[in-house]
C-alpha cells in the first residue's frame, strides 16, 4: 500500500503519496495519473485539457500511461506546461520527448489533439502569445476558463515548469503562457504562467530521485514564497506524487 501523507499550512493541506517499496514505481505514477483523469472525465462529463511537463523525470510515465491506458490517451486534449526554445527534433526538446513517448509519433508530426508551441520562432513573445491564443480558443470549445491537469516536476533551485527563481515568475501580466529568459544553463523558455497554474483545476507534482529530497522536503514543511514550487504549494492544494528516494526527508 503507498504510504499518504498530508501537510496542513503553510503547505495549503497538500497531499502526498509516497510509492511503496519494491514496487514497479513508473507503473504507479501512470496508475495513479490515469485514475485522476478518469475521475475527472466522470465528474467534468467531458474530455480533460492537460498539460505536460518536460524534462527527464516524466518520459518513461509517459511511455507507460500510452501501453496502459491507450483509449484515455487518445480521448483526453493534452498541451504544453513548458517548452525549450529548440525545433522539435532536437533532443533538448520538451514536445519531441512527448511525441516519442505518450504518442509514439516522430517529434515533427504531433497527434491533433497534442497542442504544441510553434518552434523555432523568429519573436519569442509573438510565439508565446499564439501559443496562449490557441490554448484560450480550446479552452473555450470545452466550455472551461482553466486547464484542467498540470502534471509538474520540480528542480532541485525549486523552480516548476519553467519558472525559474531569479526571474520574474511572480510578476508576469501574460494570463496563460509567457517567453521566459532564465540564467544559463536554462536560457530561453516557454512556459505556463504562474497564474494559468494556480487557476488549474487540479496540479500534480511528480518527482522522482533522492536528489530531490531536500527541496521537496522544504517546499512541503516550509512552503518558502520567494520559489515557484513554494507558491503554488501555498496557495492552492496539490497532489504530490513521490518515489522512496525523493520522500527520504519527509519522515
């Protein structure tokens, strides 16, 4: 049996499941992802707009939420949470390493109903700008304001998506999604504002590796503002999904 735990304040009452031991963990995370955009289906009475984030953690889930739960992955609209800027077939690229994964198509040829930013771009902004224009239409052919799933990672400076401390995440006017310049190695990014997350429906943070350990214990006992993670876990409640290595500090 996982193993929950749940924060009160200043966390905002964040629940965390934690992976049992000696368990197929990328099996878990995809079950416990599936059964979240089930139950939403059955509550909404509609298909689910969700959004996916990069990086190293999330590809093989990825991969087994397509092995195991093809119909879903086909039904539900899915989108972008944050994007390099690099053309997508470059390995670096967040929508590349969703094709091969979720969708087993090449990074050049995504499926319709995977939303992606449009790279490379001449104008960051105005590629930033369609992006959200794009979103906006979709979310009002599904009758909804809001993103309804963000699946998020977390790095180890506590930034999520692709808001970076040290810039200015907390301040962005763009509603829905913005062109960022982080510090190097980051550089130039896309990503879903930090207003666009917290009025999400649902946000999943799904961290693998005792590398995390740290940061995900401070984010989760001390809920620090002045760091993305820490914001959103203050002001809205999550769901956190943990591996053993990454929850080795909560105990």
């Amino acid at each position: 049996m996982p193993l929950v735990k749940r924060f009160g304040p200043p966390a905002a009452g964040a629940i965390v499941d934690i992976a049992p031991t000696a368990s197929d963990e990328t099996a878990w995370f995809a079950d416990i992802i599936s059964d979240i955009i089930y139950s939403f289906e059955k509550e909404a009475g509609r298909r689910p707009l969700i959004a996916l984030s990069g990086g190293t953690t999330p590809g093989s889930i990825y991969a087994r939420l397509a092995v195991a739960h093809p119909t879903l992955v086909r039904r539900a609209l899915w989108c972008q949470a944050d994007e390099r800027d690099v053309a997508p077939n470059d390995p670096a690229s967040n929508s590349g390493m969703i094709c091969r994964t979720l969708f087993g198509t090449q990074p050049t040829d995504p499926p319709a109903h995977f939303l992606t930013v449009s790279l490379p771009a001449s104008d960051a902004c105005s590629a930033a700008l369609a992006y959200a224009r794009l979103l906006s239409t979709h979310l009002a052919e599904l009758g909804t304001g809001s993103i309804d799933i963000v699946l998020l990672g977390i790095g180890e400076d506590g930034h999520t998506a692709s808001l970076f401390p040290g810039t200015d995440w907390r301040t962005r006017s763009e509603p829905l999604f913005a062109a960022v310049d982080a510090a190097l190695p980051a550089g130039r990014r896309y990503t879903l504002t930090l207003k666009s997350i917290l009025e999400a429906k649902h946000r999943i943070f799904i961290v693998r590796g005792e590398a995390k350990a740290e940061i995900v214990r401070r984010i989760l006992l001390e809920a620090p503002d002045n760091l993305p993670s820490g914001a959103i876990v203050r002001a809205a409640e999550t769901r956190w999904l943990l591996d053993a290595g990454s929850a080795t500090k909560l105990e």
